[in-house]
C-alpha cells in the first residue's frame, strides 16, 4: 500500500474529560504527582458503549489520548521549537517536549483507571491523577500495558527527574479554613488538592519576580482559590465558589 | 471555553516510518521484544526541521503516536468489541486492548531512539523496536519520562504478562543459509530479526490446526521469507528478495 497520499486524517471526539481544573495555570505537569485529582471520562454517543470497556477492569491505569484545545492552531503557525517552563527561557524542538504547542495537538496521559458507572444515562470512567484541562476531547483510551509501556531504564534528557518539589508549606487563612469545611462535604479531596496543586507549584521560576503582596488565583472545580506568598509559605486567603456554566 | 462543538479534529501526517515489516503478520505485538528491527521516522515537509529536535538526543526512548493507516473505517464501521489474537475467539472490549480497529485508528509505540541524520535531504531519526508497519503515517513523537510513564507497579489485567515466548528453535536450511549471507550485507540483522520475529510468533493458537506440510511466508525488507513447522522446530527454507516499488 502506498500511504504517501494519506496525508490528513479525521478523528472524532469519543469522549470528554471532566476535571477540577478549570483553566491552565495551575493544572500540575504531567500526570501521578498530585493528590485529589480524580474526575472522569465521559464516553460521548455513539462509543458511549458498556461492552467498549469489557476487560478494562483488570487494568489499575489507563492511557488517554486527547486534544490541547486550547492550544490549536493553524498549521501555518507550527514552530519548531517551544520553551518548556520547567526550563525557563531555553527553547527545546518540540519533539523534544510534551508541549501542547506541536504539529498535532495531542496529548498522551497515563490516568489511574477505577472502574466505570452510569450516572443519569451517561457512560463514565472514574480517574485519578488527572492532569487535563476540563473538556478537555478525548480522541482514545487504552490499556496501560507495563510490559510494554513501563521502561524504567530509560533516560529521560533535561526531564529526566520528576520536577522538583517546590519546598513551600501551604496554609489556609481562617477564613479559608471556613469555606473549605462546607467544600469538602462536595468534594472531599479539594483540600490535598489545593495543598499538592500548590506546593508543586508549576511555576517555581515565576517566585523571583513577583510582588509577595499581590495575590494569586487557581480555579478548582466552581472555586476561585485565592493565594499569596508570605515568609516562604503560601496562605490559601480564600475560595469563593463561582457559578459555572454548566 | 465551551468546547462541545470541537467534535472533529484534522491532523497532519508529520512522518513515516520505515521498517523491515512489509505486511501486517509477522509484526511482533508490542515493541521491545525482538532484536534487529530498526528503522527509521522520515519527518515531512514542513516538519523536516532540525530544531524541532533539539534536545531529543538526551532521551534513550520516543513515543510515536500513529495511524493504523490499514486499519480505517467509516465511523458507522466501529464495532465496540474486538477478538485480540492473544486470547483466540474471546471478546474484549476495544478500549480494553490495543487494537487498531478503534474509533480512531490510532497507535502507540515506546521506540528505541538512537539519533538522527540527514540522507539526501531527508531528516530520518534512527529507531529501534519498531512493531510498525513499513508506510506507517506518523503523527507526532514525544520524549519518554519514566517519572511520568513508566508505572512499574501498574496492573495489566488480561495482558499483565509478556507474550510467552514461543520455545520453537529456528532454524536455516542451506538454501535459506547461503541467501542470507549476501543479504546480511545489507541487513546485519537480519538473521536475528528473523529468528525473533519467528520465535516470538504472534499467533502461537494458530499452530495447533495448520497442516505441517504448508509453508508459510512474512515479508522483511525486501525478502519473501518462507518457512515450514518440522518437528517442533521452525525451519526457514528461503528468502527471495522480491523486487518491492520504491
């Protein structure tokens, strides 16, 4: 068979990814290193199928393929080279990297996989270690093999360790103390999830610059986590529920 | 962002892969298990760009995301179950198994990576434990992160193991003995590739209704491989070299 003339190919969203995090900064890099962030896939129609996961089960992680939508761009705009934060101003080849800014925005993931359960008519598998955007497209979903896919020998370049964790304690006003008690009624992991989500803070080179008094904002699930730095701790000033479009 | 409306997704081919596996049998499953099958990743006008490879020299292994370009269908063609060959006539569920017949026809593969070069102006990265086909379209390379990808400790469920090597010894008849020696010139591995690809079979449940007496081929390269079952032994009688358009 000559390929040579299947140059572009159609993929079809099978699913949608439903996580805390609401926008980009913030959401940790690379999957496993974060606590609390659990969330799902929803299988969208037609593949929204029982019989599609049959033998999942016996899987403890999945891998998700799925688009950056936020960061398509048209192929014109493609350039050949990216700059990892975790290297500051160094750029990097973008093969180089698991930027979103590539030829073909997608993004490879290994999540914890917890089974799956239909909930008002929809087909949706429970995850853990989420490091996706909320609705986020989920273009595949396959077995983590650890014969094939687990190579501890490998060597990883610049990213060889996992990012270092950023030494800082968080803490939580009171006022923040008080609104995460009715939070965690909802969502009992949201305070491990903002604690790692901060102390693994993405972000480690923007502390040089910043004014320690001005505050800072992540959004988890329909909250607006308010943050500062004060004497080498982050305090969590407060989470304010915003409504969400549904 | 909204993003229910993102439900199509077009995506470039970046490259194509040159490999030793002309057809699909004979492709072991799963990279990392046979010795000698190395190929190369052509990148693509406009994608053929050397920085997009700066600092890929520092990793031993690449993700390839691809097309089972053998594999497409329409969507109404999708069937949410598959017969993976490793459990015979037993169905799983698509999401279960690495299948390429998926809603997207997608591929993954962890590759040995080994540099790249520059050949008549082509931009080809040098790759090691290829399970893909010749032709194959590819749609974007990632570095490997053991500290995100390699999950040791992940449960596999009914692939948890390693294909069991198949205990057959090969071996070369005298025909098959001298057109090796010419052809090793060219492919010094060629001899181990076969004698893996062959010992590695991939469909060991195939053996127990085949008649002795047939012979069977696998194509490698340019050569038409021919072997026979004599004797609990697999006997590689020939290796014609076919003359293959280019």
């Amino acid at each position: 068979m000559n390929t040579s003339d299947l140059n572009a190919f159609h993929l079809h969203r099978i699913g949608t990814v439903h996580s805390p995090f609401k926008e980009k900064f913030g959401i940790p890099r690379q999957s496993g290193l974060i606590e609390g962030n659990i969330g799902q896939i929803e299988l969208l129609p037609p593949w929204d199928r029982q019989e599609a996961l049959q033998g999942l089960d016996g899987f403890s992680h999945i891998w998700v393929v799925f688009i950056f939508h936020e960061a398509l761009k048209p192929v014109e705009a493609w350039r050949p080279t990216v700059r990892p934060p975790r290297l500051g101003a160094k750029r990097q080849g973008v093969f180089a990297t698991r930027s979103p800014y590539r030829p073909n925005a997608i993004g490879l993931s290994v999540l914890g996989y917890h089974g799956w359960r239909k909930e008002n008519g929809k087909l949706l598998l429970e995850v853990s270690g989420l490091d996706l955007l909320d609705q986020t497209p989920v273009i595949d979903i396959k077995p983590y093999l650890p014969y094939a896919d687990s190579l501890p020998q490998a060597s990883g370049g610049f990213a060889a360790e996992a990012p270092q964790s950023d030494p800082l304690k968080v803490v939580f006003s009171e006022l923040a103390q008080a609104q995460l008690q009715p939070a965690q009624q909802r969502y009992p992991q949201l305070r491990r999830l903002i604690e790692t989500c901060l102390t693994h803070n993405p972000r480690p080179a923007y502390f040089g610059s910043i004014d320690k008094r001005e505050h800072f904002g992540i959004k988890l699930y329909e909250f607006d986590v308010q943050w500062q730095l004060e004497a080498e701790r982050i305090v969590v000033l407060s989470l304010f529920a915003e409504s969400l479009p549904e």
